[in-house]
C-alpha cells in the first residue's frame, strides 16, 4: 500500500509516453502538469472547476484538472492539448476562428474531442449542453459551433 503522508512517485501515461514524475499528496493534476512536467498548455483559470480552462481527457473522459487530485490519476491515460498536434479538432477550432484568447482553448478543444467521440452525428442540443462547462469569456460561442460542425465532417471523411 502506498504512503501517501510525504511525496510519492507517480506513474503515469502522459500524451502516449509512460512517465514517473514526483508528487505531493495534494498536488491537483493540473500542477503536476504544469509545474512537474512543464505542460503548460492546459491552462489555469479559476482553480475551482467553474471555467473548463484546465480540461484534459483521463481515460477519454474530460475532467477538469484543477479538480483531480494527481495521486488519484496514477496508471491512466492523460491526453493534454500537446498530445493532440494536428488533430482535426484542433484544426477545425483553427480554420472557423473557434478560439479567441488562446487561454480557454486548449481546455475547449479537449472537451469537444470528448464530445465528438460521444456524438458523432450532428446534435447541437448536446454540444450546447456539453460544452456549457468550458467559459469564453471573451466574445461568444458561434465559431465554436463552426468549429465542431467542422471537425465531425473531417472526422468522418
Ligand atoms: S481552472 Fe479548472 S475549472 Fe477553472
Ligand atoms: S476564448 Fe478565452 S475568453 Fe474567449
């Protein structure tokens, strides 16, 4: 059983790569990705699970990270926004001017990866309901619609 009173060594399956990184009990995921392994794509936001900013996908599920405790995540699959170079989704957000600061879309861009692999077809009622957990704050949520109308298309062809 581990010991969880000091740091401990965590493994973990980062962007496709096994990696052991140290950890202290109440470390959030989020801090251990940014200030452990220098990902500093997902972004910090609230730190209180209201804005979406620090979304990455655990097992393929979108959590947000600044609510996961890292000891908690040991042995699964993370993907962070830099695991998902080129992807269509990343590209989509891209081409139909889906983001706006940069700050809120690597949050946004993996819960719409999570979205279009739980709705495939096109459903708008589920994107809005879906992507309700991620806060622009900046201008609005259209090219965000674009952009996941676009990516489903490419996902398909
Ligand atoms: S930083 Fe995690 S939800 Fe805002
Ligand atoms: S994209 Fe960040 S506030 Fe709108």
């Amino acid at each position: 059983m581990k010991d969880y009173a000091g740091p401990i060594e965590l493994s973990l399956r980062i962007n496709g790569e096994t990696r052991r990184v140290q950890a202290r009990p109440g470390d959030s995921l989020l801090r251990l990705l940014r200030e452990r392994l220098g990902l500093t794509g997902t972004k910090c936001g609230c730190e209180n699970g209201d804005c979406g900013a620090c979304t990455v996908l655990v097992d393929g599920a979108p959590i947000k990270s600044c609510m996961a405790l890292a000891v908690e995540c040991e042995g699964s699959d993370i993907l962070t926004i830099e695991g998902l170079r080129g992807h269509p989704v990343q590209k989509a957000f891209a081409v139909e001017n889906g983001f706006q600061c940069g700050f809120c879309t690597p949050g946004m861009i993996l819960n719409a990866v999570a979205l279009l692999s739980a709705h495939p077809e096109e459903d708008e009622e589920a994107d809005r309901e879906w992507m309700q957990s991620n806060i622009c704050r900046c201008t609005g949520y259209e090219g965000i619609r674009l952009a996941l109308a676009s990516a489903r298309r490419s996902l398909k062809d």
